[in-house]
C-alpha cells in the first residue's frame, strides 16, 4: 500500500484536487476498512480490499480516461513483486474495476470498494469533496457552472444506490440529507440570481 501510496503523493499532477492521494489515504481506505470491519470479513479478505483501495485511483498518474483499467495493469506488474499470487491479483483486479461509472461489482467485495469509493455522498463534508471534483474536472478541460454542476451533482445522489447493507446502514441517510441541502443551495442559487426583464 505505501508503494501506491507514495506514487499518488509523487507523480500526479497537482491540479488533481479530487483524486488526489487524500482521497485514497484518509477518504477511501479507512472507509473500506470500517466497511470491512463491520461487514465481518477476515483478515485477509480485508487486506486485499485494502491493497485494491491504494491501488484504485493509481491509474490516474498515466491518464484520468480508463484509470480503473490503467491501475489493473499496474497491479499486474507490481503486485507480484510483494508476494501476491495470481488469484489474488485477479480479485483486486475486479475490486478496482467495480469503481468505475457507472458502478457494476460483481461480488460483495467489489461491492465494498464501489461503495468506500463513493462514501463521501454520504457524509457531512460532500460538499467539499464536490467543489473539489467541479474545480479537478474544469483544469481536466470539463469547465462546468457552478449551478449546473450542482444540478448534475443532484441528478447523480438520486440516481446512486450504495451496494453493500453496511454502506446503506451508514450512509443513506447522510445520502438524504445531502440531496436536501443540494435542493436548498439549488433554490437559493434561483433566487439570488437576476431576473430577467
């Protein structure tokens, strides 16, 4: 992990605001061992779902399009290197591959990096997390208003659904309170704008 971790920290470029080595080291790690933990697996089935979240985002250092797929070619190089088989390659693999959008795990350890990936919708400091992916995509060259990406922002809470029980129990009703503030921020962005003659 401190492999992934340190490459993030030392070869991204620093208007990754977003999927910057924070996200990964203080967001979805420990979001992925609390999920873990509470979801009741092993040991060792947690530490590979920690190896896959270090690894989730390492993608990003080469390209932001296909970074799921980037970071499995990785893993592929390097995780043999720290005494990882075949088998458990190809089960990080599917984990970090479970993080792309839209979101589609197939087992429910996919389904418990999907969600750590996404545990920000579901917590007090969303908006943070969301005013720095709307600053990342604009330097990416996706320069949205900050009404619209508010809307978008909107439009993907209602339409997201967290995979695991534990991720629901946690989050859903942070996720709820999130699209209310959304709504309100939304409604007062209309009426605080100039009306037109």
């Amino acid at each position: 992990m401190a492999h992934a971790l340190q490459r993030l920290r030392t070869e991204l470029p620093p208007f990754f605001s977003y999927h910057d080595v924070g996200h990964t080291e203080h967001d979805v790690l420990p979001a992925v061992t609390r999920l873990a933990r509470l979801a009741g697996l092993s040991n060792a089935d947690r530490q590979l779902l920690e190896v896959a979240a270090a690894y989730h985002d390492l993608g990003h250092v080469q390209n932001h399009i296909g970074h799921e797929q980037i970071g499995v070619s990785v893993i592929d190089d390097v995780l043999p290197g720290f005494g990882f088989g075949a088998r458990d390659i190809e089960r990080i693999s599917g984990m970090i591959l479970a993080t792309q959008l839209p979101q589609s795990p197939q087992n429910a350890h996919e389904a418990l990096l999907a969600d750590a990936d996404l545990d920000s919708l579901g917590r007090e400091d969303f908006f943070d997390t969301s005013e720095a992916l709307w600053r990342e995509r604009a330097a990416l060259g996706y320069p949205m208003s900050w009404p619209d990406w508010l809307e978008t922002q909107l439009a993907f809470l209602a339409s997201h659904r967290y995979f695991s029980d534990v991720a629901r129990t946690l989050r859903d009703a942070g996720k709820q309170r999130n699209i209310a503030l959304l709504k309100e921020l939304m409604r007062e962005q209309r009426d605080a704008s100039p009306r037109q003659a």
